[in-house]
C-alpha cells in the first residue's frame, strides 16, 4: 500500500479510496485502514522532533525532521519499513489522535478525533496533494534533517511571545528580594 493513500486527481491512478462518499466525515472507528491513512495531509509536522520540559511537561516543536522525512516532499522516504529505522517512531490509531500533545493543532486526525472539520487547504476538500504546500501549512523548505541538525535544543521553536531567558538578560534588579540572589543576597 502507499502512503498515504493517493486519490485520484487526474494521472488516472487507481486507488482504494475514493472522496466520493466524503469517508473523512464519518466517525473514525468506521473507517478502514486505508481510510485512516488518506487522512493524513502530508504535512510532516509529525515528523518533526519535540522536547518535553522536564518540569512542566509541556512539549516544544523543533525544526528538525527524523532521518527518513523527504524534506522536499514532506512525505516519509520508508513508511512501510520505517520501525525498522526509527523504533520509536508513533504508530497512529484513532484512540492516541486525542491524546498525543505534540501532534499539530491541523493535524486531521487529531481534528476528527475531535469531531472538528478538516482545514480547508486539506486534499480531500481540495483535490489537489500541493493545496497544503501552497497553503505554508508543511514542512516543506522549514526543517533541517536530524543527520546534519546537532543538538537539538538549538532549534526550539517556541511559541508566539515566548522568549528564553540568558544570563546577560539578568541583573540584580530582577529578584524579588535580595534573598533570592546567588551567594545567599549579598549585594556588591
């Protein structure tokens, strides 16, 4: 089978699923594999790694892909073998689509999950595999492949208005009290 399912859209490829019965509307559990798998738009976002703050649990997109993400097409480059090279790579099933954190708030099947619609740049709507590219809402020309990235806490993307603290940021005036100052609030 390929990934994800292709549609036809006008190179007279046949395919197993077709946009005629609108499957994408129906509850997920209706759905047959090759159903669940055309609702993935090829984005890649997932494929992108994160990091989890220890602290918090909060999740952090980066802007490096796993090995096996084409970064021109934003499609995996093994999906069918992918396990054997990324192990801990996430098998998707409608019962996670709710409750995975870091998957994209496009993502269709987190969105269906929900019971929300599909976006509107979405292939199935639109008929057309680039409408997602052309939309900006892919990975295509902004990400980095994890083989040539180095650590990955250099490429956090953080979210709008956050930004990271450096020590250069911080001076004296910053604490509370002079009990919160390193060497136990002796000021100079």
């Amino acid at each position: 089978m390929r990934w994800p399912p292709i549609l036809p859209n006008g190179s007279g490829k046949a395919s197993p699923v077709t946009a005629s019965d609108r499957f994408w509307e129906r509850p997920l559990a209706t759905l047959t594999r090759e159903q669940w798998e055309a609702l993935c738009d090829g984005c890649g976002k997932c494929c992108l790694h994160k990091l989890e703050d220890e602290d918090t649990g909060a999740f952090y997109g980066t802007n490096v892909a796993c090995k096996l993400l084409d970064l021109k097409t934003a499609q995996c480059s093994d999906y069918r073998n992918r396990h054997h090279y990324v192990p801990d790579c996430v098998r998707l099933t409608p019962r996670l689509a709710l409750d995975l954190p870091w998957l994209p708030d496009s993502c269709a099947y987190r969105l269906r999950a929900a019971g929300e619609a599909l976006p509107d740049w979405h292939y199935l709507l639109t008929g057309n595999r680039d409408s997602l590219h052309q939309a900006g809402a892919s990975v295509i020309g902004k990400a980095i492949s994890e083989t040539i990235a180095g650590p990955l806490e250099q490429h956090v993307i953080l979210p709008e208005g956050m930004m990271i603290a450096s020590d250069e940021d911080w001076d004296d005036d910053d604490w509370e009290d002079d009990s919160e100052l390193p060497g136990g609030g002796n000021r100079a």
